[in-house]
C-alpha cells in the first residue's frame, strides 16, 4: 500500500539506494539467493552488491515451520554446513503414521508407510535457527541484511519493470499522518528485485495481479498450520521421532492432519495444519489443534511437560498446477511467496533453498551479461530441468486426490504413488480458490469445543501472550478492510462471522455498540502475520499490508 502522497510532498524525496540485487525476506529462500549470488561473485572474481529486508525485527523473527528437513538442497549451497555448525542437530530416527478416531489410534505398518512420509537422512529442526546461521553465513560473505524495514511497496520504471522496493514510513499515527518520531521510508533500486515473502505474500500478490503470473494457472490452496514447542518429560522424549496424524479431530471431508516432533533438549514441536477450502464458518483451526492434543494416543506426551511458544503461519499448498509464472521484468518470485512446498512430504524448505539458488544463479548470469530489468527466464527454464521439479511433479495428484476425502483420498493417493510412481498419465486440477469454498452457515449446526484447561490446551490470547507478538499501539491497522460494512453485513449475516475463528490469535470480534449493533474489531495488535484472513475471507474484503518495521512474533526455536 502507497503512503499518502501528502507524507511524500511534505517529507519527500526518500533517500534511494543502489544494489545490484535486492532480495524482500529473510527466509530461507531469500537468504540462500543471497548467498548464491555472492558465493559466484567470489568465483569469478566479481563485484555484485546484495541487499536482504526483513519485516521481523532480527532475521528468523517470523519463521514458524514443523520441520523436518531435507538437507539435499543444503548440501549444494554449502556442502559444509556441518563443520561450518548449521543447527541440524537431530537426525531422524522413526517414522509413524497414525489414523486417529475420537477414542483410538491406527498405527501404518512401517512398509505401508508412503515414501513421501519416510524421513530417513532428513532432520528434525527449527526453521527459524537454521535461518539464523542462513543469515550469519550470508553476513559473512559481504551481503547486508537489513532487520525491522519491511519492504511496503513496489517501484517501477517507466517502462513498466520493477525497479525495487520502499521500505515503510516509520512512527505513522493511526491516523494516518505523521507522529513525532516520524522517519520517512527509503527506496532501494535494484537491477533485479526477488521476492521471498513467504506463502501469501502482500507484495507478491500484487506482482501476480500486475503482471497476470497466474494465467492458464490453477487457483492457489492454502492451509494453516498452528504450532506450539512444549518440553516434555525426559522420560517420554525419544529423539529423532517423527509422527503424522491424519482423521480425527477433523471429519473425513476436511483436509488436514497434524505432526509431532522430537527435537533436542527434551523439546517438541507439535502442530495441526487445516487446509483452508474446508467449508464449515464454524470450524475452528485453532481449537481443532487444541481439541487434537486431547487425544488418548497424543496426550500423554505432554502430560507433566510445559508449553514454550506459540505461533502459526499459512501454507502455500497448490503444488505446480497453482505455481504461477514466477519471473517478470525485473525481479523473480522464489520460496513459498510462489508456492513450491511439496504438499505430500509436508515440506518446503528444500524447495526455498533450491529456488533460491536457482533464482541466484539466473540473476547472476543476467548480471555479468550486463543485463538488467528483464526477465530471468533462465531461472524458471533451470528449474523445469531441476531434480525439484521431478519431486513436485511426482506429488502433482496428492492435494487434489486429498481434497476428496480423507478415505477416498488416502486410496487414490495410495494407486498413485505406489501404482504409477507419481507418474500417473493424468493431471488432477484444483477447482476454486479458498474462499470460495466456505458455504453459509444455515447448511451447519454450531461446532461446540471444550475449554481449555490451561494444562493441555490453552485459550487464543494466553497463545498469543507466548509468540512474543507485539505492535506499536498508535500505528495504523495493518489490516485493511475494502468495505467497512461488509463484515457485519455480509461475513456475518451469511457465514455467522468466520474470522473469528479462523484466525489464530484473537484479531478478530464481533462486539455490540452502545446502540446495540454489531461491529467488528481488529484487535490489530494480535496479529502473527499468518496471512490466513487475507486467503479465507469469503468476500476478500480484508488485506493484509506491512504493519512498521519489527512488528509481529519473535520466534524462539520455532
């Protein structure tokens, strides 16, 4: 979103500076272009200047992912992560798959276990410190990083190819218009500009729409995924374990399922992801993840333990039919801010590392060619060629298969990988986008959930208290509505109000005003940048914009 011109008339011009390569997120993704380009700048002997923002107020600030890694792509960005002390401290030592009904659990025997969810040579890790050594490496090497800037809005050339990105106005006032420790925004130009958001990226969004990157694509599926890290008795911690979860709490028509890691340090990840085309208003991501831990084969885990942190992020699921175009004149789009997670292994890292790269490597050669402002066409053409490609065209038919049900998909699913090797002779499409599949709430009875017990399961705001998420309080709303009425006459008049509920941290309440009518209220100030509100609002009415710079959750081990 676009400052006020008057801030820029009355303050302006912002301060411009150059670089070769200017990279949006210090995720995974981000940070290996960065490397990329500089680690080819050493080999031959050339000068190429990068520059990383990142929105969170120190790099790894808001990664929230399960995880288990793969380290393939990681092996070719720097074959010596392990001597060099990348934190992949914990190898993978079981896998299993249960089906859960409300009372009992089914495990998969270990040779019916799909490849997809053999983890054998990955390793159990929190994402966010992985991106932090991402991050000292890429320091090492002369790239600048720059924390708390978020990048709030594209720039052009008047030839219509992106010429970088502002950073946002600092010490705005809710209202609008400049407070007392106003600081004004500052352009970055750049010969190429990649975008590495993450899933559901504001900006890249636009660059979709701009450049119509999602043309002859299939719409993009989305899921959430809420996570906690708990210690646990040493008793009960068995390093390197990893279990999946599919069936209850969820019924068969809702896609989702959960995961429960054991990491190092008596300490587990645990979270529960919902696909975000279910169709119930009333269903709740957050309290069907609380109403899971519950379970008789789950709960002992945590029982005597205690939780550490919080959060929850979406998940760009769509897999290659929903993967747009991701390159345009100027920049490229990588990571999840495109949408290259491999569903079926219910990871993503690997594919932001490799796209990274791949990103890096096309840049690089457009740069020493004395190119700029083009297409990278190069970087898409390197990864139809990628062993990437092959793993995300094996899992192709699982997200659609999935969305037909959990018994039927499981089948299916089943024929596909194990019959035809994920090298069916057909391709399965994806048929609406997200919002579009929420029904109105007259077609379902009200889904009643437990309370929590504030042992097991816990209550949004004493969640939110853990992710460490904060926002300046006079700042602007950072979730923007299209039509301030549309809430109360539309979402909640026909889907009794589904924002709160699907989101994670308490953002959203309808209240009654002093003259008895309903109104809704963004509790701005909660949110941990999930982005789901801005994916499953039914009348895309909510979006989603930079709020000032270090605001948002300080991930710890997530």
């Amino acid at each position: 979103m676009t400052e006020p011109i008057n801030i820029l008339e009355q303050y302006g011009p912002r301060e411009a500076m150059e670089y070769d390569v200017v990279i949006v997120g210090g995720g995974p993704a981000g940070l290996s272009a960065a490397i990329r380009l500089k680690q080819l700048a050493a080999e031959k002997g050339q000068e190429v200047s990068v520059c990383v923002l990142e929105k969170g107020s120190e790099v790894g600030a808001h990664i929230l992912s399960g995880a288990v890694m793969d380290p393939r792509a990681l092996d070719e960005l720097i074959p010596d992560w392990k001597e060099k002390g990348a934190p992949l401290n914990t190898a993978v030592t079981e896998d299993r798959v249960l089906f859960l009904t409300e009372t009992k659990s089914y495990a998969t025997p270990s040779f019916a276990i799909p490849k997809a969810l053999t983890n054998h040579g990955n390793y159990v890790i929190s994402l966010a410190n992985v991106v932090r050594w991402l991050g000292q490496q890429a320091e090492s090497l002369g790239v600048e990083i720059f924390p708390g800037f978020p990048a709030a809005e594209i720039l052009y050339n008047e030839d219509g190819s992106v010429k970088g990105v502002a950073t946002g106005n600092m010490g705005v006032k809710r209202d609008g218009e400049p407070g007392p420790d106003f600081q004004l925004g500052m352009e970055l130009h750049a010969k190429y500009t990649l975008f590495a958001e993450g899933s559901r990226g504001h900006l890249g969004k636009q660059l979709m729409a701009r450049y119509d990157l999602n043309k002859g694509k299939d719409p993009q599926t989305y899921g959430i995924g809420i996570k906690e890290l708990w210690e646990i008795d040493p008793a009960k911690h068995k390093p390197g374990l990893v279990i999946h979860t599919a069936g209850w709490p969820l019924d068969n028509s809702t896609y989702g399922g959960s995961f429960l890691y054991h990491l190092e340090n008596n300490q587990v990840a645990v979270g529960f992801v919902v696909g975000l085309a279910y169709q119930n208003p009333y269903l709740s991501p957050y309290e069907e993840f609380q109403r899971y831990k519950t379970h008789p084969a789950i709960r002992h885990f945590f029982e005597g333990g205690k939780r550490i942190s919080y959060g929850a992020r979406a998940i760009t699921a769509g897999g290659l039919q929903s993967l747009p175009k991701t390159v345009f004149p100027g920049g490229a789009l990588i990571g999840c801010d495109a949408g290259f997670l491999n569903t079926s292994r219910i990871k993503g890292s690997h594919a932001a590392i490799k796209t990274g790269m791949l990103a890096a490597e096309s840049a690089f050669d457009a740069l020493a060619a004395g190119r700029q402002g083009d297409e990278l066409s190069a970087y898409p053409e390197a990864f139809e060629k990628s062993w990437l490609h092959e793993e995300l065209h094996i899992a192709r038919n699982f997200k659609p298969w999935m969305a037909k049900g959990l018994v039927l998909g499981t089948i299916m699913t089943g024929i596909d990988q194990i019959v035809f090797r994920g090298k069916a002779p057909w391709t399965l499409h994806h048929q609406h986008a997200d919002h579009e599949s929420l029904k109105p709430a007259s077609q379902f009875k009200p889904i009643v959930y437990p309370k929590p017990d504030g042992k097991l399961t816990f209550d949004r705001l004493s969640s939110v208290f853990i992710s460490n998420t904060n926002h300046g309080e006079d700042q602007p709303v950072h979730l923007t509505l299209k039509n301030p009425s549309v809430p109360v006459d539309v979402n909640l008049a026909t889907y009794a109000g589904p924002e709160q509920r699907y989101c994670p941290a308490g953002v959203y309440e309808f209240v009654k005003t002093d003259e008895g009518k309903d109104r809704l209220q963004i509790n701005a100030q909660n949110c941990v940048h999930c982005k789901t509100c801005d994916i499953k609002d039914p009348t895309q009415n909510i979006v989603w914009v930079t709020p000032e710079g270090g605001g948002g959750p300080n991930y710890p081990n997530m």
